[in-house]
C-alpha cells in the first residue's frame, strides 16, 4: 500500500499521527509545508505517490485549501482530509466545493481520526480496484444476436449525450451497459456514479442524491455533496429505478426538466451537468399504472430504452463468458485458471441461470476454489446446476435476490432470505438446497463469503454474521409461535440475549 502523506508545520500533530496510524500498520510520510508536498508530487510518479493526504488548513508558504486545489487539478480521484481549528470551520467546509474527502477538527480525537483516515484508504483502494478492473477486463462479451443489437445501440450512442433506460433481469449486466455508455460518450473523461436506488434507506436516499447543508438535521455536521454533484461533467448511473420512492421521483423530475437542485437544507440551486443512465428489471408501464411511479418521470426517463437479453437468451455466450470469468477468478486468487471440460460447459447450457451472467460469474469462483482438479468436469459443478432448465422452475423456490449466493447452491432460507416476514416458517439448515447432494449449506457460506471477499466488502464477517443470526431467530421465533423465551430457550442463549438481539438485528 502506498503511505499516507501528512502534512503540518506541528511536529507533535505529525508525531502523533506517524505513531497512531503505525499501530494500525499504514505507512506514512510527513511535510512540513505545501511546497514540499508538491515538490514531491511533481518528482514522483504515480506508484511514489500517497494513498490519501492529510493536511493543516494553517500552513507557512501557502494553505491547505490552495494544496487542495493544485493537487485536485494533478491528482482527481486523491482523497484529500483538512485539518482545522474550529476558527477556520467554513473554510474547511468550502473546500468540500474542491473536493475535500472529510474535515478533521482540532484538537480531534486520536481513535475517530484514524478512524476516518482508514475509511479514506478504504474508499481509494475500491477506486482502484474499479478501475483497474475496468481498464484490464472487457467491457462485455457476447456473440449472440441479442448481444450484438446491444453493441450496436452503444455504438449509435457513442456521440450522443440522451438520456437511456436499460431494462433487464438482476445479474443480466445493466451497469456494465452503463459504464460501457459512459466509456464510450462525449463524458469520458469526467466521472461514472453509481447509486443502487433500492438499497438505500428512504430517509437516507434524498442526501444521498443530491447532498445536504451543514445543519439541514441532526447528525448533518458538514456540508455534504450529492451523487449529483459528485457526478458533474460525467454519467450518473441510477440503479433499479422503478423502486425509487414517490415524493424523491419529483426532485429527480425537477432535475432532469431544468437542470437545478437544491442539496437537503439547501437555499441556493446547484446547477447539474450530468449524463443520467437509468436501470430497472421492473415492468415500468405496469407501475405507472399502478400509481408507484411517475408517468411524466417514466417518460423523461425513457428516451432510448436498451432491453437487455437474459442469459438463458443467450445460451451460445456461456462458454465464452465461463472461460473468461475462469481466467479473471484464478487471477484474483494468485492461482492457475482452471479449465473446463466440455462435457461440463453441455451441462451449464442446460441450466436456467435465475441470477443470469451474475450467477455464472459466482459459480466460476466457486469452482476457482472448490473443484478438485484442475480441468472441471460435470461431477464438479455445484448441485443445481445439475437440474435442466426445464425442471428449473420447481427445484428452485425461491427467486435470486441480490443478498443470495448465487454460487453453487444458493444459501439456505436461514441464511439468505433475510427479508422474510417473522411469521413464515424459514427452511431449515438440514433441509436447505443442497444439504443432501454432496455440498450443504457449510459449502453454499462459503461460496457467499468467497464472492463477498472478492468483490471487495471489508465488513464480510459483520454482513454474514447478521444474517444468520437473523434467520436462527426468526426460524425459531417461527416454531415458538413467537414466544420469545421459548425461542431463546431452544437457541440456548439468555432472554436478555434474544431480545437484545432482535433489537439490534432490526427483527421487532
């Protein structure tokens, strides 16, 4: 990892930090004015330069903000942390206008700044992954017909900056026609912003969208930019759409028709110059009707609509696509790609691929790891790849969601299906998919934490954690009949323990 730069003409506030990110194994290196740091910038390439950049707002031979905004203009994706007195407060709070990842007050606590120093590293990691991945892996693969008139539909929209709406099942590659949209655009050169709008908190997605003032509700300590914002000059990428809620609908309206905002506790518009891409596995016309979605948003939206094929509609580009996410799996692991037979490439075209390319990709990092040798044969795919497309409806319950594993066996009701009501009776980790058939549910955990690991979640232990310890008490919960002294008693834990837990788990 690249060191983090510290820079203060304080030698004890250098000192302090030097020390207290050492324990916590992050290099560092530390200046003692802003010169010195751009001489540094300018001498170094970038594999010399720092990982994140930490600096006073008070420095002799120029400030923190005008640090800032030279090393923006070199560096755009650096994550720049400002120090500051609570005297210089606004100041620190403008530079967010420049750029600025955070603002750290003086005199700070020790812990929460190294805190915020490695939720930085964290955030310039993923950045790095993403484009890395981005610039090393094709954009897409495909030779079906289906695939070659989506090809051929970013191609005519190469020169063009028109809102588009892509529709498609979950897993079937929505983003990557997005960054593919994005790559290949008047705007690329500025930034591509995702936003999942379903996986946010109602409460939460406003700010999120579009920002929010200092003080606009409890807890709003800083200014904070939007994905709008963050976003401007480039392509914002709103992710199933169709489950956006009601009143933010209209904001999002007002924005596309004028091209103004205003951030959260806000009294002054923000102009947006930004591309908006859209995406929905949902039936929108049928949601219009139903009165959850906007007409005149649906019809702003959906300019040039791009249908996305399913990947049982493109059975020919599964063996093409499984040898690539062979090749991209093995080198994620440091290990020697695996081979597939061709028997077991007959036996992936007869499968329905409810999660589609997303589900081939995770069943070929599960074989990465779990098959035994290194050509896999059909023995060796997981156990409902074993079940042909025609049987597919009734071997699999339930449908694939984004929380599923969709690598080898799905997870377990008791793991997985973490949205399920209290009342209904989850299945049981004896019965689960699989359990019967050579892998279990110990096999399907590991396959989940395997595609969580790999696709760069830092919180793995903490996500997988909550979710089976949500479906053990709901699963018993369920069979008590709700008593919760009973459930906690056949868990064998305390009462105090059940209840803190449903508590916390959000299960009340």
């Amino acid at each position: 990892m690249k060191p983090i730069w510290i820079v203060d003409d304080d030698q004890s506030i250098r000192f302090v930090l030097e020390k207290a990110l050492m324990r916590e194994d992050l290099p560092t290196r530390s200046f003692t004015n802003a010169k010195e740091v751009l001489s540094a910038l300018d001498a170094g390439d970038d594999d010399d330069g720092p990982q994140i950049l930490v600096s006073d707002i008070r420095m002799p031979g120029g400030s923190g903000l005008d640090l800032l905004t030279r090393v923006k203009e070199k560096h755009p994706g650096l994550p720049v942390i400002i120090m500051t007195a609570f005297s210089d407060l606004d100041s620190a709070v403008s530079a967010f206008q420049g750029g600025a990842f955070e603002y750290l007050p003086k005199p700070f606590d020790l812990p929460k700044a190294v805190e915020l120093i490695r939720r930085a590293v964290e955030e310039s990691q993923r950045e790095e992954v993403a484009e890395q991945s981005m610039a090393a892996a094709p954009e897409m693969l495909g030779q079906a017909p289906a695939m070659q008139d989506v090809f051929r539909a970013i191609g005519r929209l190469s020169q063009s900056n028109v809102t588009v709406m892509i529709t498609g099942e979950s897993g079937s590659g929505k983003e990557l026609v997005a960054r593919a949209l994005h790559k290949h655009s008047p705007r690329a050169s500025g930034p591509f912003v995702a936003i999942n709008t379903a996986a946010i908190p109602k409460d939460l997605l406003e700010s999120e969208l579009f920002g929010h003032e200092r003080g606009a509700f409890t807890g709003a300590q800083t200014m904070r930019r939007g994905r709008f914002e963050q976003a401007e000059g480039g392509t914002l990428f709103l992710d199933e759409i169709g489950d956006m809620p009601f009143d933010l609908q209209t904001r999002l309206l007002r924005v596309l028709s004028d091209g103004h905002f205003y951030r959260v506790g806000g009294h002054n518009a923000v102009k947006a110059n930004v591309r908006v891409i859209a995406a929905t596995h949902q039936d929108l016309e049928q949601r219009v009707k139903e009165g959850v979605f906007r007409e005149d948003l649906f019809h702003r939206l959906n300019v040039i609509r791009l249908r996305l094929p399913a990947l049982r509609e493109r059975l020919e580009d599964i063996p093409m696509l499984a040898r690539h996410f062979l090749q991209q799996s093995a080198k994620q692991l440091g290990v020697e790609p695996k081979r597939i037979s061709d028997a077991a490439l007959e036996r992936l075209m007869t499968f329905a691929f409810p999660g589609n390319v997303r589900q081939l990709e995770n069943i070929c990092h599960w074989l990465t790891v779990m098959a035994p040798a290194q050509v896999i044969e059909p023995k060796d795919l997981p156990p409902e790849v074993g079940v042909s497309a025609l049987e597919a409806p009734a071997a699999r319950p339930h449908p694939v969601h984004s929380h599923e594993s969709t690598a080898g066996s799905p997870l377990p009701a008791a793991i997985a299906a973490d949205t399920a009501a209290p009342t209904s009776a989850p299945q049981s980790m004896a019965g689960a998919p699989g359990a019967h058939n050579g892998g279990g549910w110990e096999t399907a955990l590991e396959a989940e934490a395997l595609q969580l690991l790999l696709s760069g979640h830092h919180d793995v232990w903490d996500q997988l954690t909550r979710r089976f310890e949500s479906r053990l008490i709901l699963t018993a919960l369920a069979n008590t009949r709700g008593r919760r002294i009973e459930a906690a008693q056949k868990l064998g834990i305390g009462r105090n323990t059940i209840t803190r837990k449903i508590q916390e788990l959000g299960l009340e």
